[in-house]
C-alpha cells in the first residue's frame, strides 16, 4: 500500500508543472501540519508567522493541486496522446496490475481526495477563525492598523474582537467583509489606503448587534460624577478640580433622564449631515410620542442650496461614544490623566508646560519623537534646574518614560495621526461633540432652538477649583457651590466663543 502511494504521486508527476505541483502541495500540506502541531505547544504567535501560514501555505497548496491537472493537460497536449496512454505510461505494470486487480489505486485516489477535501476545510476554517482575531487585525497589516491596534489595547474593549464591532451577523454580512478585507490586503500592499484612516467608517455593524449585546440602554439611569484633576502651568503645576455630575438616564420608566434618552426603546432621534462626516448637521428630527417628527433646522444653511445627498441617519451610540474603543487622548488631558496618578511627578517645577511643549513638537517619525522628548527634556532641567535635578533624576526619567507613552498611544506619523485627527464626540472639550445638534442655530419651526443649558447634560459641582469638591450632608447646601451668578457667566462667555 505504502508502495503505491509514492507510485501514485510519482505517476502523477507527469511534466514539470505536476511535479512541480506535487512538490508544492505536499510541503504545504506538512508545514501546515507542523505550523499547527506548534501552535499547539504555543510556540508560534507571530502575526507574520500566522499571514504565512494562514494564507501563505493554503494558496501554495491550492495553486500545486490546480498545477497537476495543468501539467497533464500539457503533457497530453504536447505529445498528442490521450489521457489514457499517459496514465498508462506513467504507472508501473505492477501498479496497473494491482489497480487491475481491484481498487487499491483507486482507493489511493479516493483516500488522497478526501484528505484533500478535510484539509481545504480545516484551513479554509482556521483560516477564517485566525483572520477575525484581533491580533490579526490589529496588526497584520502592522503600519496600517498601528493607531487603531494602540488605542483598542488601551480601551475598555481590549478583549472584545474587533470583528465583534466592524462585521455584521449573517453570510452576507460574512461575504461583504471578505470583500472588503481583500481589498484592503490588496491596498495595503500596494499603499493605495488614505492617511489617516477616514473616520466614520461607513460599514460599522449596528449598534443594536454589538455595544447593546453588552450595554443595555434601559439600565442607564441616574448620575454618575465625573471628577477631574487638571494642572496649571505655573511651577508648581497647581492642581484643579472639576467635578460633574454627568445625567445618563433614558428618562424611561419614572427615571429622570439624560443622555441616554437619544437612545431609549421609544425613542428615535434622526439626522442628516451635510457630507457624511456627521460634523454640520442639516436638520434634526426627534420622534414624537404620536408618531410625528419633530424637526429642527440649522438656521446657519439656507437647505435650497445644499447640493449633493442627504445623509440621513438614525441616531445611536456610536454617534456620542465614537471613541468608545479608539480612544486617542488630547495632550493636555493625557498629561492631567498621568500626573493625578503620579506617573509624571508633580514636584517637578514646571513639568506640566515642558511636557505639554515636547509633546506638541513636530518629529520626523516615531523613533526621533520619543527620542526628541527624552533629549530636551533633559537638557531644559539641566540648564534651569541644575541644583534640582540630582535629586529628581529618577523622577525625571519615570516622568519621561510615561510622557513617552502618551506620545507613542496617540502620535502615529506613518499614518499622518497626530493631536486631533480623531475628535470624540462625547461632550463638548474635542470639536462640536454634543453641539452638533444642541446649539443655537439648531431650532424648530418657532426659531426654539434644542435645549442647551448648561445643566441639561450634568450639574457642574465644580470647574477648575482649587479645592476637591466637598460631597456635604446636608442636601441644601450641596449645590452651594454652583451659584447662578457663576452659572449664567459661564454660560454666557460659553456660547459667545462657540458661536463666534
Ligand atoms: C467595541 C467596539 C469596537 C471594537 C472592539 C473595535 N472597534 Fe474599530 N471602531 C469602532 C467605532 C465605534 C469606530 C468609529 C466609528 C465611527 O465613528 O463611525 C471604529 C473605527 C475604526 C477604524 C476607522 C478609524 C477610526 O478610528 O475611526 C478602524 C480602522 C478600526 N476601527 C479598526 C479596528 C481594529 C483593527 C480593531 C481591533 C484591533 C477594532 N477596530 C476594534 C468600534 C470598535
Ligand atoms: C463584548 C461585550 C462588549 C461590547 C460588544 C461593547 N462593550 Fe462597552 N464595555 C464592555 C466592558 C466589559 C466594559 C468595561 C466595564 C468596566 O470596566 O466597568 C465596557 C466599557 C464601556 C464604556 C466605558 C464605561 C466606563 O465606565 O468608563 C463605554 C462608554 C462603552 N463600553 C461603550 C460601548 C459602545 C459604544 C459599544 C459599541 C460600539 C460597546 N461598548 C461594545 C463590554 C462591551
Ligand atoms: C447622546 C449621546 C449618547 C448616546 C447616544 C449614548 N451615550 Fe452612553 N453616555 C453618554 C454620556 C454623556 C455618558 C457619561 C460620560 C461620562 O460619564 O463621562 C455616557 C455613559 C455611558 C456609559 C458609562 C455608564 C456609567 O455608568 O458611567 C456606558 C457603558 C455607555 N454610555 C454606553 C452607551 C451605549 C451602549 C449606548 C447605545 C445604546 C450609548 N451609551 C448611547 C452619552 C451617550
Ligand atoms: C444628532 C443630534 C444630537 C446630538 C449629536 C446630541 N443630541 Fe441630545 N438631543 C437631541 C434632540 C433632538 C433632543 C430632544 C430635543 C427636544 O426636546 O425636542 C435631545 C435631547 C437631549 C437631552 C434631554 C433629554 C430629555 O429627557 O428630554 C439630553 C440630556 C441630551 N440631549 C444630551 C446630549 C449629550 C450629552 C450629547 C452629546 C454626548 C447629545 N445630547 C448629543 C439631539 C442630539
Ligand atoms: C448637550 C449636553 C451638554 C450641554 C448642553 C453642556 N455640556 Fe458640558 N459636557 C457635556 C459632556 C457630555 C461632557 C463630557 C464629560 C466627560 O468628559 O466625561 C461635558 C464636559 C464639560 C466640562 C468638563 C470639561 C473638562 O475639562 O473635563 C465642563 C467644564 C462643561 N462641560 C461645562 C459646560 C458649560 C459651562 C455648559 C453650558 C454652557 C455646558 N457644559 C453645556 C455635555 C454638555
């Protein structure tokens, strides 16, 4: 039996195209094997090593097994006798008498198929399961998916799969991902994608099948407090508080609402944008208890003159929580964020301004940035804190290496990422956010704009204070600290500098 196998693949090697193809399935097949059995042992975890064998190997072994046929066509063609002389030729007397006898070669045949079929199943499946893994997403395409792969480990979604948030349920859904995923191999590699990734992506699989599988919108409810420490610029990097207490109720049964109203079971809140950046929205609708639409306009754009489609859209978390797993940090809330924690030690005199300052300094690529924030951070506490600096020095060092941090998370100059190019949408600190839609231009037919103040969204217990805001028993005089002379100032210079 054994005998007739190397009979069989040496018969099947016609020509040089079916030895050729012989050769090509058969390595394939074992490295698989091999590729597999060390996986097993946890021995290979590299992306690379997984692109190779996931598609590297199953495209050998597809193109050997399309080449043996290839090589007898030609092998038949070239000599101009039919296929049964060949085969006749190609196999001993020995092995025609046993397929004479009775099926061994053709058992041989049919035992070679189905190993061939259980094997292009097993890879086409393995390799379907290694695609949608994170890891392989994150980082196959290493340069392309840096920024996306960097903020996701640093999200409170690190564990959930990306393919989770970016493919829908359903073959189509399947398919269309397929797609798209090889046009994107096929982009990638000959470097026709945009820099930055464009940002909102078009095919994101709705809300309802992925954040609302985890997050139910009906349990939101009540306040949850918001408590910020920022630092000032001066030496000391005097500390300040803010403390909000963010509504995040649906406002459905009995509950007092708040952001979450937008997405609430009988609720619905439409949209269309002007371009589908969904920055400068047209009109707004939200649904009425009866059924009807309530509408809002953005009195800013005469809507006969808009030229090009509407990109009307329903309203759902992504259109606050945009940044829920892709969460770039803006320089100067990434260094409050590290120095609160004492990762960047506030003792350092001026630390917040120099920091903030190398952060913001342009460098040719990654490398020279991390390396250009060590460099003159150094240097500027050598020439200004010369007597301070022996003392400090491993804070110093401890200050840099999380200020590089920052920079490495957030700044990605092969994909053309830096401070900005990815806005959040929830709250008002990154570009419009939640102005989009809750602004002064934006109103209905009696020129009533969406509500808008201040404490629509959250209390403000305190903004920028030099003291933590004190919780006090008494209830009375809990909210002493916002009084409304303060509220209507912050009000008003407010929307003066948004609506300028
Ligand atoms: C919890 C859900 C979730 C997971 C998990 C997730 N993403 Fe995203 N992704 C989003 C959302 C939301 C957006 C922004 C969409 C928008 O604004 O419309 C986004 C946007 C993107 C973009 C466009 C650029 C941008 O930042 O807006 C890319 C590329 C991307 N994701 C890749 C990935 C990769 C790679 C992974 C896995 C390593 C991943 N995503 C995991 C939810 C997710
Ligand atoms: C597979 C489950 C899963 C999916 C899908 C998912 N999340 Fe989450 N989400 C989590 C977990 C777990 C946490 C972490 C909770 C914690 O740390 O308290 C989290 C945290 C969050 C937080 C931060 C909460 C906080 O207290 O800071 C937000 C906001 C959030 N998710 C929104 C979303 C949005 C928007 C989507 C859809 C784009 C989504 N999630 C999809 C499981 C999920
Ligand atoms: C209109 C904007 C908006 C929409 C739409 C929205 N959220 Fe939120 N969400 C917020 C705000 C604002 C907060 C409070 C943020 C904070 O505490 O800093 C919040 C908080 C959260 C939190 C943290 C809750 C906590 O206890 O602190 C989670 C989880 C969350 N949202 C998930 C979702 C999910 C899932 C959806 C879609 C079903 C959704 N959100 C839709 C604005 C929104
Ligand atoms: C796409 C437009 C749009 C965006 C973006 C938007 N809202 Fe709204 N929001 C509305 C509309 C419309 C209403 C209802 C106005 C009315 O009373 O008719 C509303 C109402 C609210 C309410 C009052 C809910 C109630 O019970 O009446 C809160 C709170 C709120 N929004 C918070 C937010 C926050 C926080 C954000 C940003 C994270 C945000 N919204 C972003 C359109 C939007
Ligand atoms: C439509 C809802 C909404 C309205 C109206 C609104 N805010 Fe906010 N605000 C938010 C959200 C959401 C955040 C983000 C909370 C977070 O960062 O977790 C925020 C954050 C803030 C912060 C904290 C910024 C920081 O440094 O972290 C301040 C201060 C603030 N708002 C002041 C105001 C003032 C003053 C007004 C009135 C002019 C106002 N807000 C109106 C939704 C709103």
């Amino acid at each position: 039996m054994r005998r007739l196998y190397f009979a069989f693949l040496r018969g099947l090697s016609a020509n040089r195209y079916s030895q050729a193809g012989v050769f090509l399935t058969t390595s394939a097949f074992i490295l698989f094997v091999l590729f597999q059995l060390g996986s097993l042992v946890g021995l290979f975890t590299n992306a690379y090593l997984g692109l190779i064998a996931y598609l590297g190997l199953p495209a050998l072994f597809m193109v050997g097994l399309l080449l043996i046929p290839f090589g007898w066509w030609r092998h038949s063609k070239s000599t101009g006798r039919p296929f049964r002389d060949l085969f006749a030729a190609q196999f001993s007397e020995e092995d025609i008498a046993a397929r004479q006898e009775g099926a061994p070669l053709i058992r041989v045949i049919l035992l070679l198929t189905l190993i061939n079929v259980v094997f292009v199943g097993v890879i086409g499946s393995s390799t379907v399961h290694f695609m949608d893994s994170a890891h392989f997403c994150g980082t196959a395409c290493h340069s392309v998916m840096g920024p996306e792969w960097a903020t996701y480990q640093a999200s409170p979604h690190a564990n959930v799969k990306c393919v989770e948030c970016h493919v829908g349920e359903g073959t189509v859904a399947l398919f269309k991902s397929k797609l798209n995923g090889a046009w994107q191999m096929i982009s990638a590699t000959f470097d026709l994608y945009e820099r930055p990734i464009p940002t909102p992506v078009g095919n994101l699989r709705p809300a309802r099948e992925t954040c609302e599988k985890c997050h139910w919108p009906e349990k939101f409810h009540g306040n949850s407090v918001v408590n910020r420490v920022s630092f000032d610029m001066d030496e000391e990097n005097t500390p300040m508080y803010t403390t909000l207490l963010m509504k995040i109720g649906t406002g459905s049964e009995g509950q007092a609402s708040g952001s979450h109203w937008h997405v609430a079971d009988m609720n619905e809140v439409r949209y269309s944008s002007l371009g589908d950046e969904r920055e400068e929205m047209m009109w707004v609708e939200a649904k009425q208890a009866d059924g009807t639409w309530k509408r809002y306009e953005n009195s800013n754009i005469i809507q006969s003159n808009v030229t090009g489609g509407e990109h009307i859209r329903s309203m759902d978390c992504v259109d606050c929580h945009n940044r829920a797993t892709h969460i770039y940090e803006q320089p100067e809330t990434a260094l409050d964020l590290r120095m609160a924690r004492g990762e960047i030690d506030r003792s350092l005199p001026f630390i917040k301004q120099k920091a903030l300052g190398v952060l913001l300094g342009s460098y040719a690529d990654k490398e020279a940035g991390l390396r250009g924030i060590e460099v003159s951070l150094w240097n500027w506490y050598r020439e200004n804190y010369p007597d301070v600096l022996p003392a400090k020095a491993m804070a110093l060092d401890a200050a840099i290496t999380s200020i590089q941090q920052i920079y490495d998370r957030n700044i990605h100059p092969g994909m053309n990422v830096d401070w900005g190019s990815y806005n959040s949408y929830l709250g008002h600190q990154e570009g419009d956010g939640c102005f989009r839609c809750h602004n002064p231009k934006m109103v209905d037919e009696e020129g009533l704009a969406i509500r808008m103040d201040c404490t629509l969204c959250h209390s403000i217990l305190a903004d920028k204070s030099p003291q933590p805001f004190q919780y006090l028993q008494d209830p009375t005089v809990a909210h002493a600290g916002v009084d409304s002379t303060t509220h209507q100032y912050l009000h008003d210079e407010f929307w003066n500098t948004v609506l300028k």
